[in-house]
C-alpha cells in the first residue's frame, strides 16, 4: 500500500513537472514539433530544445540511408519507453537542415548524440544501437556506475548469449573504470562484475581478469594490465564474441565489416561440394592462431547473393575452393598460391601476409622482359587483349596456375606446340599466369585451360574442350585442331568477304 502511494506521488511530480515545463514554453513561443515522442527539429526549435532540455538524444538522420531506418525503429521504440523520463528524444533531417548539421559537425557518424545542459559543443557519442534495448542501455549504464553491474551470481548463471565478466580484486580500481566504460560502448552485450573466489577455483585464474561466457561457457579469458585501455578491451571482446570463422550472410556483413580487425581471410567454398567439410575444418583451425590478427570468413559461391561479394574480389564460381587475404586499410588483397587448402597451408600463407612477404595480387603483373620474343608469349593482364584479339592472327594461349601440377604438366606440351607453329607468321602460341593477372574473360570450366582467338573473330575466344591433357598430348591431334580452327576462320573470312 505505501509503495503503491509512493509510486503514485512519483507521477504526480513527474506530471507537475511537465506541466510546469509546457507552461513556461506557452508563454513564449509555440510548442515543439513532436511525432510519437520524438521531437521533430530544424534549426530554430533545436536551440529552443538545447535549452528546455538537461539530456537531448538527437538523431542525425538521411531519410534514405539503410542505417538511418534502423535507427529510427530503434529511437521510436526508446521514446516510448522514455516518455515522462529526464531524456527527451529528438531527430533532425540532415538532408533538410543542412546549415545545422553543418554548424554542428554533424554529417558523418556517430548518428547519435546527447546533448547535455544545453551544451551544444560537446555532445556525447551514443553506439550505434541495433534495437531501443541498445539505447536504453546505454542511457542506464552511462547515468550509473560500476557498481550497477556488480553482480553475486554464479558463472553457471549467466546463460546469457554472451556475458563479459569481470573479477576484481578491488572494486575501486581503476581497471573497473576502463571495464565499465567499456561496458557503456557495447550496449547489447550483458556485463557484469563479480569478487565471486569461484571463479578462481573453478578456472585456476587470478585476480582482475575479464572472462567472455557463451551461455556459462567460458571462451576466452582476458588479464587486466595497468596499460591496459578501454579500446584493447573492446576489441578483445568484439573479436571473441565472434566465432573463429563467420560465414558471410546478409546477417553478418555489419558484424564483419564493423569488426575492429583490419585483415580479413576470405574462403570462397561451395558448400555443397564434396570437399566442404574438409576446407571448412581446415580453415576452422587455422583461425584459431590469428585471432586479434585476422578476421576469418567464408563464402558460399553457391549462394546467388553472394555474387557481388565475388565480383569484388574477382573470383569466379569455378575457381573456388579459394582463399583471398585482404587488408582493409589499403585495400590490396592477396591470394594463396597453392592447390591445396590444408591447415600448414593456410597457417603459412597467413604467417607470410603477417609478416610482409606475401605477394599482392594485382590486376596486372608487369609485362616480363623479352615476352614477346620467347617461341611461348608471356602474356600479363594489360597485354592479353592486344595480343588475343589480333585481327590478322589467330591466338592459342593457356591459362595456367603456376602452383598447379596439372598445369604445370601443359607447360612442355605448349612449347612443343610453338615449336611446331613457328613457321607460321599468323599463328601465336602464349600463356598468362590466372593467379597473378585477373582476366576479364568469361571462361567455362577450371585453370588450367586452353582458348583459341581465331584471327577474324578476335574477340571470341573457342575453348578447347574435351579431356584437355589427352587431347593436348595427342602431337597429330594438336596439329589439327589448330590447323581446323585456321581453316575455320579462313572461310569465315572469305565469307564475309563475299558479303560486303
Ligand atoms: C556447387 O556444388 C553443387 C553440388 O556439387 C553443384 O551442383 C553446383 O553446380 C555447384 N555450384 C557452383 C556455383 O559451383
Ligand atoms: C595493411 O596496410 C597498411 C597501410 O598500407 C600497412 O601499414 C599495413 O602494414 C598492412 N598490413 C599488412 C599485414 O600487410
Ligand atoms: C591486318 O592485315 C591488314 C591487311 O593486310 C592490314 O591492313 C592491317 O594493318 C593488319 N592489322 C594489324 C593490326 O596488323
């Protein structure tokens, strides 16, 4: 009964409050514009607002932007719950008030910010939530303190998604701040404190250590130093709060590309393919050595959405299983050169790209000296087209991986060709490395792979089909379907002669 009456005195002076408020905003001007709980402001009504308000939330928003939605379902659901609160929930158009979101730095992220005491200077970021919860959160944990999170429960409690908890020695330390201020960055992870000796027997740690639970499942445990920062421990936290391999979903793009590590692995696998399970595995354990190095993510070429992820990166469908390590700072990526994706191999090529000495892969590689010269053309990606689409020569040119036995094999059988060839002045003979130079060709099938331009219709190219090895093999064989496609292409010739 007397909790009953408090309550009931606590909205009457919320009431008073309020009307109190809109009393003195009669006196001078109009109220301010409001749409379900959140005010609607342009420039004038945002001073007005700095000023009748302690805590402004405003939400810098462009009416087309993805983001900007999900922001606002997220703020429209906060507004409710805030209603009557001392937060007032505000949004301007950036594309409408240009002048203000100039005057107040507001054209890129954070989206979010709060103004305090009408001090319109130094607003303070809010973490781009992903629901109301996130905000109301962030709200909660940045008007409390650490010790809102101090908690007595036990670790088999927390069956939480994920929780990060943290077990000091003394809880007026100065590693509880950097825990808590980190708490108020990741608002839609659950932390909590504990001085629970549990924790110790159970895991054999020490004192002022953060643990990561996944549902009471410990993952990861993380040793407060003096240096350590608020920032080390927020990467610590998004990067383990991550399995060590992501598949890349509609879902996880944000979580991927939003991560703190800069370098990414990319596996390109059908997932339906026979050797999935084996790749997948291996790349799974080779995860586990780069953590907080390299992010690792995998992507199903077999799922059509995927397909500008693959346009991207220039891989081809057929040319997965394939690994590709990319640097976001730079953008420069880099490509395994190897025909087997075992856990050595990737550790290696991982290790490598660490370290500096791994080979960028480049739309072209230089064009090598004397390339045109040799009896088997060296070709690169700037100069395959000049030479495949001769109008007066017909091409035969093999697209090769360096690393790969089976391509390896074609190479003597190519120069035996040339050797054959090289009387004739209109026939070319060349290869180019698909590894290193990206060819903007729609080929069919895998490297290696054998395409002839005949000299006319330069720019189609005529795959060489059937058992490539066996066919290739066959000296008289070779001979002739050179020597046809010539003939071909001859009559085409006089074909189109006769009809000009
Ligand atoms: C993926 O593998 C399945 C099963 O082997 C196959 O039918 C499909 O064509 C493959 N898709 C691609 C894009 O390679
Ligand atoms: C990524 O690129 C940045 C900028 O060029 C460079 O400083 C850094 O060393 C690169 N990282 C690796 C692992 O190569
Ligand atoms: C192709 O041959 C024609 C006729 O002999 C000649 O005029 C033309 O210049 C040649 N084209 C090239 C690129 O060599």
């Amino acid at each position: 009964m007397r909790r009953l009456l408090l309550l009931g005195l606590s909205a009457f002076c919320l009431c008073a409050f309020v009307a109190a408020d809109e009393h003195r905003e009669g006196q001078g001007a109009t109220s301010l514009p409001e749409e379900d709980g959140v005010l609607q402001l342009n420039e004038g009504d945002f001073k007005r607002a700095l000023r009748k308000y302690k805590q402004l939330l405003v939400h810098f928003y462009a009416p087309l932007s993805a983001e900007s939605h999900r922001v606002s379902a997220a703020f429209k659901g906060a507004a409710a719950e805030l209603e009557g609160s001392e937060v007032k929930l505000a949004v301007i158009d950036v594309t409408e008030e240009k002048e203000l979101a100039k005057d107040l730095n507001a054209k890129g992220p954070p989206i979010i910010r709060l103004y305090l005491g009408g001090d319109k200077q130094n607003p303070v970021p809010c973490p781009d939530p992903v629901s109301a919860a996130s905000i109301l959160t962030w709200l909660k944990r940045r008007a409390g303190s650490a010790a809102d999170l101090i908690t007595d429960r036990s670790l088999s409690e927390f069956s939480e998604e994920l929780t990060v908890v943290g077990f000091f020695k003394e809880l007026d330390h100065e590693y509880v701040q950097v825990f808590y201020s980190a708490a108020m960055d990741l608002p839609d992870v659950s932390f909590a404190v504990t001085q629970n000796n549990e924790v110790i027997s159970e895991y054999g740690l020490t004192h002022d250590v953060v643990l990561l639970l996944k549902k009471s499942k410990l993952i990861q445990a993380y040793k407060m130093m003096p240096q350590t920062s608020k920032e080390e421990l927020i990467v610590f936290i998004t990067v383990y709060q991550m399995d060590p391999v992501t598949e890349y979903t509609g879902k996880t793009a944000n979580q991927i590309l939003g991560s703190p590590v800069l370098n990414h692995a990319l596996l390109f696998v059908n997932e339906s393919s026979a050797d999935f399970r084996e790749i997948h595995s291996a790349f799974n354990s080779a995860a586990g050595a780069f953590r907080l190095k390299i992010l690792f993510v995998w992507v199903n070429v077999y799922e059509p959405r995927n397909g500008r992820m693959m346009e991207y990166f220039r891989v081809r469908d057929f040319e997965a299983p394939i690994i590709r390590l990319v640097n976001l700072t730079d953008h420069v990526t880099y490509h395994l050169p190897s025909d087997s994706l075992d856990v050595e191999t990737i550790k290696t090529f991982c290790q490598s790209y660490l370290e500096g000495k791994a080979k960028p892969k480049l739309q072209s590689e230089p064009a090598p000296e004397g390339w045109d010269t040799r009896p088997v053309q060296e070709l690169v990606g700037m100069t395959l087209e000049k030479v495949a689409f001769h109008p007066n020569k017909t091409v035969f040119v093999m697209f090769y991986l360096p690393y790969s036995q089976e391509s390896q094999a074609l190479f003597p059988l190519l120069e035996e060709l040339a050797e054959a060839l090289k009387e004739r002045e209109d026939v070319v003979v060349a290869r180019i490395d698909a590894s290193a130079n990206d060819i903007d060709l729609t080929m069919q099938g895998r490297y290696p792979s054998l395409g002839l331009f005949p000299a006319l219709y330069a720019e189609r190219m005529v795959v060489y089909k059937g058992k490539m090895k066996d066919r290739v093999k066959e000296d008289e064989d070779r001979k002739k379907y050179i020597e046809a496609a010539i003939a071909e292409d001859a009559k085409n010739a006089d074909k189109t002669k006769e009809e000009l």
